[in-house]
C-alpha cells in the first residue's frame, strides 16, 4: 500500500513540474523519473512544500545535485521560472490582492511576469519585463504587484 502511495505521489509530482517543463525533461533524459523521486525525498527530509515555487526547488534542487549543464541553461531556467510564475497566478490564496508577480533571475539577468487571470478558465500569460533586478547576488526573487503598487523584493 505505502509502494502503491509513494509511486502515486512521484507520478503527481513528475506531472505537476514536467507538464509544464518538457525543455527540462528532455534536457534530463532518461534520470527525470529517478531524480524526481530523489527531489520527493529530499522536500520531505527538508520539509519544502510543493507549492506554487516547486519548479524553483526543483531547480535549486538540480544545481544541489551538480546538474549544472541544466539548471544553468538559460532556456530551462526561464521554462522553470516561467512554469512558477504560472502557479503562482493560478492559486488565488496566495496574496489574494495581488494581480501580477515578477521573478528576476540574477543568473540570467531575466525578469518574467505572469498576470492573474480575470476569468477562470483563462489561460495565463508569461512575458519578458524589463524591470531593475534586485541586488541579491544570484538567488532568485519575487514581488508582486496590487493596483500597479509594487511590494519589495523577496527571496525564493
């Protein structure tokens, strides 16, 4: 039964980040499936919750595991930053007055926007901004915008 559970979970999880990541899972090969378990593993042990930032901890998580040639990869990092962005504007009990998030990727020197959907079957848009990057070294951070009032910079 915990076998029957624990495979369950994986299979939501892979999902949950490769549906909206195929560059990565490509990219990955054939190690996609038993990292992800691995990374399963490791947000238990470390008790990270999969919410709307997981394709942010499978990143972190990726370069933890010396996977440079991917999670330093432009393309997979905006895939990954774009799919969080996405996340973040389809769970509406996140910062509920906000209607726009911006995620800077010092690394990159990209920003990326994702807007909230004003119906719910609406599909949601992600798009390169030019913004001022925060000052944070190369972690990856976040502010959202409510009535075009922007908050301040947080880590991710």
């Amino acid at each position: 039964m915990i076998t029957a559970l624990a495979h369950f979970q994986a299979r939501r999880v892979w999902h949950s980040v490769f549906d909206a990541a195929p560059l990565t899972q490509e990219r990955l090969g054939h190690d996609a499936s038993p990292l992800i378990r691995d990374f399963i593993a490791s947000c238990r042990q470390q008790r990270i919750a999969l919410d709307w930032r997981r394709h942010v901890h499978w990143l972190r998580w990726l370069e933890q595991q010396g996977r440079h040639t991917v999670s330093h990869e432009p393309a997979v990092r905006k895939e990954l930053l774009a799919a969080c962005a996405s996340a973040w504007a389809h769970d509406g009990y996140i910062d509920p007055d906000a209607s726009r998030i911006v995620i800077a990727d010092p690394l990159t020197a990209q920003a990326l926007s994702a807007c909230r959907p004003s119906r719910f079957a609406e599909r949601v848009r992600v798009c390169h901004v030019r913004c001022e990057l925060p000052d944070s070294g190369p972690i990856l951070c976040y502010r959202t915008l409510a009535a075009e009032q922007a908050s301040p910079w947080h880590a991710l």
